[in-house]
C-alpha cells in the first residue's frame, strides 16, 4: 500500500541516487514553483526549483511515524544526488530538502506536524490535511464562536496529541486541549472532502469535534472498530505478491469487516489505554470545500501562501471546484 507520495524537483542526477520513483518533466510554464508556493520555500530556492529539469515522484509503502528513519534515508539519498526541495502530496506542503529534513529527522511530534499538515478553513469550518502521512485521521471544527486562528490551534492540538501519546480515541469520548479548558465530544466519520483516488484523502477518515461543552457517550464495553475496505487490501496484497488466488482471496477477505476492543481509559487521561495499535480505514468527513488545484501537465498542483513558523492555512473560501 503507498502511505507517502514525495514530489523531489532537481536534475536528472536522481534518478541514479538508487530511489525508485517516475521522472516529471518540468513543463516551463511556472507550475514547479506553483506547487510550492505556501510560504515555506525562500524565493532564492524557488527559482532554482522553477528551473530545475524535472521531478522524481517518489511512492513509499512507509509513514512518516514508524518508517520515518526509512524516509529520511530515501530524502537524504536524493539530497545527495541534486534534490532542491520535497513535496508531500498527501497535503501538497513542501520545503527546501534541508529544512524537511531538520523538521522530520529529529522525530518532534510538533515538527512533524509543522512539516507534513495544513489548515483548510472555510467559512465555517477548519479541518487539517496530511494526516494520513502518519496513518492517522485529520480533525475538523465548526468555528462558531472561534477565530480560525483558534480553530486551527484547536485541531492542531489534537493532531499532535495523536502523534506525541499514540492514544486509542473513539468516538463519543472527550477530549480538551489543556487541563481546566472546556471539553469537546469527538466523533469519527469518513473523510469526504477530497474523492478516494486524491493523494489529500484521508483513508484513516477524521476526528469532528462537538461544540465546547457536550455530553461525552457513555462508554461500552467493546467499540466497533472499521479496518480499511476490503477493495484496499485485496490492491495492497495483490500488488505485493501478484495475482491472488481464490484461497488467497478468501484469507485477505477474512480480515475484513469490523473488529471489537476493549473500552480504553478517556482520552486525555494520564494513563492511556496501551491496547494493540488499530488504524482504522474509517475516518471523519471534511466539510470543507477543496483548495484549488490548476491542472499541470495532467497532474494538479495545490496553490497557497502562509507564513514558514507556523501551520499552513488554505482559504477555502477562495476554492473552484476541482
């Protein structure tokens, strides 16, 4: 299964830095430094990338969270062979290929949260992109009462939650971002803001968050828990092995479907219920409309600005339909 897609712009050196991936060539048309107009890429190293012969679109079977060290090894080979910058395609955020690699070799669940996932606000609602670059659901909020500025706070403070403590959320249970603030009801819902061939979907789905003040669920015994569709892994398996036979089929459809667990402590507890590491493939719909994205030479590139210290914001308020 590809968890990471990476967009590498630079000379055609890299593709002897022995890293599998396919060859873009740069159209001249200004879209390679389009595709990395957030605000985190000095107009100095955006030149270089807009005059760069091409790309190597590299696709990893690793996150960014357990297989980090295995992507930083493949980065630090293309930096080695000429790569300018990298692009992470399931948010569309790139940086200079040194400063993504002082944000994730370190391991800092701020910094990689910083690196790998942005805000796209709406008129109403926030909802973070990216996530399923460390095989975990993105957030979302109705603003409300809230400043996106708050909102993006908010959900960023989830989302690195989930990457710092690893915790096992469901939905109904609570969760605030500091002792003694106001709690909010989680619920987790299938992501729905982009279609499921679009490197921004999110197969882990997101987390929605209740307005300030609901009512947690009362807390069953065993809690469904919805593992990637079955049509995902039968694709996984078959491309890692080959045609499947019948008896292949059978064993792989036989993990599908819903499993049971245990009910954990609340989130946000001091001791965390530590059961097996579950992803579900089963997330929260985005509200959100998609941000624009101009077709390049048949691939789309998402546009955007934003300042370089902090989480990337996208207007969707400003979005075409894509």
């Amino acid at each position: 299964m590809i968890r990471l897609a990476l967009f590498v712009p630079g000379g055609r050196e890299l593709e002897r830095a022995g890293v599998s991936g396919e060859w873009i060539e740069n159209p001249r048309d200004g879209s390679f430094a389009d595709s990395f107009s957030f605000g985190t890429v000095d107009p100095p190293v955006l030149k270089e990338i807009d005059a760069a012969p091409g790309a190597l679109l590299v696709k990893l079977n690793d996150d960014l969270r357990e297989g980090r060290d295995r992507v930083v090894r493949v980065v630090e080979a293309l930096r080695g062979s000429g790569a300018l910058a990298v692009r992470l395609e399931q948010s569309k955020l790139g940086w200079a290929v040194d400063q993504w690699l002082g944000l994730v070799r370190p391991g800092d669940p701020w910094a990689l949260h910083r690196c790998a996932v942005a805000m796209l606000v709406g008129d109403k609602r926030v909802a973070s992109c990216g996530m399923h670059a460390f095989s975990l659901p993105d957030a979302s909020v109705d603003m409300d009462n809230m400043t996106s500025e708050e909102a993006q706070e908010l959900l960023s403070a989830l989302n690195i939650y989930q990457l710092a403590e690893d915790p096992l959320l469901l939905s109904g249970q609570t969760f605030s971002p500091m002792a003694g603030s106001a709690r909010r009801v989680v619920q987790r819902w299938p992501d729905d803001g982009y279609p499921p061939d679009h490197w921004c979907h999110n197969p882990y789905g997101l987390w929605r968050l209740s307005a300030e003040g609901a009512q947690p669920r009362p807390q069953l015994e065993f809690h469904s828990l919805f593992i990637p569709a079955l049509v995902v892994l039968l694709h996984a398996r078959e491309q890692k092995a080959g045609p499947l036979t019948r008896l292949q089929v059978e064993e792989t459809t036989g993990e599908g479907g819903m499993r049971s667990c245990g009910a954990p402590a609340r989130a946000g507890d001091g001791a965390r219920a530590r059961l097996r590491r579950h992803r579900p493939g089963v997330g929260l719909g985005a509200v959100v409309r998609r941000a624009r994205e101009p077709r390049r030479q048949g691939r789309r590139f998402l546009r955007s600005s934003g300042p370089a210290d902090k989480t990337v914001q996208l207007n969707a308020g400003d979005v075409a339909k894509g």
